[in-house]
C-alpha cells in the first residue's frame, strides 16, 4: 500500500517537543511515520525514536519511510499500553520525549479490510491489528439493545442511542450485518426520522466512533499508557497527545491537572494525607488546534487538540 498519511501538527509538535541532537524520543503511535522521520531528522547523529504501533501496517510504512535512519529508529509492533515493558526490553532508560497521536491513519481509513470507513463493502471488523477480543461485527450483530446503546452513550457520546440500537437489533434478525456501509445507512435512516437538516459529518460517525474504542480498548489503553509515559521522562522532557474527540481529551486533561497539583485530598481533609507530589508543568494551558490552512490541506485534522506537559 502506497503511504498515504499526513502527520497532523507536525509543525506544532516539532515546536512544542524540540527534539535536538543526539536526543532520544518514543513516538507511541507511528501511523505513517511521519512525525518519526522529522524527529528523526533533527536528532542525529545518534538520537533515536523507539516506534510503537499495533498496526503491522503502520510498521511496514514507517521503515520504508525512515529507511536511511538505520539504527537509529527502533520499531516495535505493539500496543503503547505496554510502553514500560518496551523501554526495559529495550533497555532504554529515560527519554527526552513522546508522543501520543490517538487518531486513525489515512492508510487504516484506506485499508478495506478493516471497515473503518462508512463507504467500505468489505469487512466489519474495526481492529487495529487483527488482535482483538472481539470486532465491530460480533458486536452489532449479537449484543443486545441494552448492551449496543451503552457503547452508543458511552464511547460516541451518541443522542440517538437507544434507536439506533433497537433499529440494529431489527435488521439483523433478517440478515447478518456484515459491512460497514449497510450500519453507516441503518444510523442514517434512523437519523432521518428525528433530524431534517442534513449534518456536515455523516450521521454514522459517532457509531464507528463508538464500536472502534470498544473494539480496540481505546480508552482504557490510553489511561494506562499516561503515567508510564510520565515516568520514562526524563527532567525537562516533553509530553505531547493529539486527542480528536472529547473522551481522549477530557481522560487526558483531567490526567496532566492532576499530575500538576501537589496535595489531591478533599479540601474538607484538614491535613494532607494522599502525599501525592506534582510532576509536571503545563506547557499549553488549553489545548492547540490546528491552522485554517492545515485543515483545508487535510480536513482529518479538524478535530485535533494538542496538549503538552514538560516533566519537572
């Protein structure tokens, strides 16, 4: 398959994490590889990115993209969730920097395989690595009312829910649901009987949004990967996540305000007793959009929201 992604923020992420020479970096979510190749760039001649993806594909593109880096570029096909037990296998101490770019590639989006994309005729399936305990597919078609619209409110934030669960659960006691663009017209029939205007984003993006975190443990991962991502800092490092919907980001916010407050207890607690210490500092105060012109460019980029804390 022919790359075809386009790293969001780059240049934003270059600013913010000042990679420089000889420094080391962990890029937790390569996609394309991108941003590894510019930070790459910018830290030879012995600085190195250690890349981690659970993609294969992500994997394959990135070492066809950073060919001329040699040893330099370390690639470990695997879920950043594990990203403490990568650094010792590794035997990798602290780093200078990482990051966390939590949104889909152009090349998932393309792969047909993977039925990410509301057009695709091919597979429901919504797995970042074939890997998972369950796809998008067993779940639509086995998981009751009750259990579809908990994913619907839960992981897409989904208004309409309820219906779309009990029109999911009709359609497939006829027949099997088993390509994405039959559940991206089900949402869509389901959304003209309560909405006349017609939305700019297709109806069905909250569903695929929803089944794709339940699919891959999305959020869960994420609250994982935080801390160690914090404690594999060195002094001084950085810490960059593009969130691209309000879970990540709010998991995310909510993580760096509380790694950047000393004492946590209950302000009715007279006396401290959590002994929790502040480890961060807050290098952006709100989170960084992309520019108008890089969204006309790239209209993935819309919804990214860029957060960065410096270990202290």
């Amino acid at each position: 398959m022919k790359n075809s992604h386009q790293p969001v923020m780059l240049g934003e992420i270059l600013e913010y994490l000042q990679p420089s020479i000889n420094q080391d970096f962990v890029d937790c979510t390569l996609g394309g590889g991108g941003h590894t190749v510019e930070i790459l760039k910018r830290t030879g001649p012995d600085g190195r990115v250690i890349g981690i993806d659970l993609d294969p594909l992500a994997i394959k593109l990135t070492k066809q993209a950073a060919d001329d880096f040699g040893e330099r570029l370390i690639l470990v096909q695997d879920n950043f969730k594990n990203l403490e037990l990568i650094l010792e296998k590794y035997q990798i101490g602290s780093v200078d920097g990482i990051l966390l770019d939590l949104g889909l590639s152009s090349n998932q989006l393309a792969d047909k395989e993977r039925g990410f994309s509301f057009t695709d005729q091919d597979f429901l399936s919504m797995s970042f690595a074939n890997s998972s305990e369950v796809t998008a597919s067993e779940i639509v078609n086995t998981y009751s009312v009750g259990e579809l619209e908990n994913i619907f409110k839960q992981y897409g934030e989904e208004n309409l829910a309820r219906p779309i669960a009990q029109k999911i659960v009709e359609v497939r006691t006829a027949d099997p649901i088993t390509h994405p663009k039959i559940l991206a017209d089900i949402v869509s029939q389901v959304y003209q009987r309560y909405y006349r205007q017609h939305s700019k984003i297709n109806p069905a993006t909250k569903v695929f949004q929803a089944l794709r975190i339940a699919v891959n443990d999305e959020l869960e991962n994420l609250k994982s990967v935080l801390p160690q991502a914090i404690e594999a800092l060195k002094s001084g490092g950085r810490l960059a996540v593009i969130s691209y919907h309000s879970l990540e980001d709010r998991i995310v916010k909510n993580f760096f305000r509380l790694e950047n407050q000393d004492c946590i207890c209950l302000p009715t607690m007279p006396v401290c007793q959590c002994t929790h210490v502040k480890k961060i500092n807050l290098v952006t105060k709100k989170p960084i959009g992309p520019t108008e012109s890089e969204v006309q460019k790239n209209p993935r980029a819309r919804s990214a929201k860029l957060r960065v804390i410096e270990k202290i």
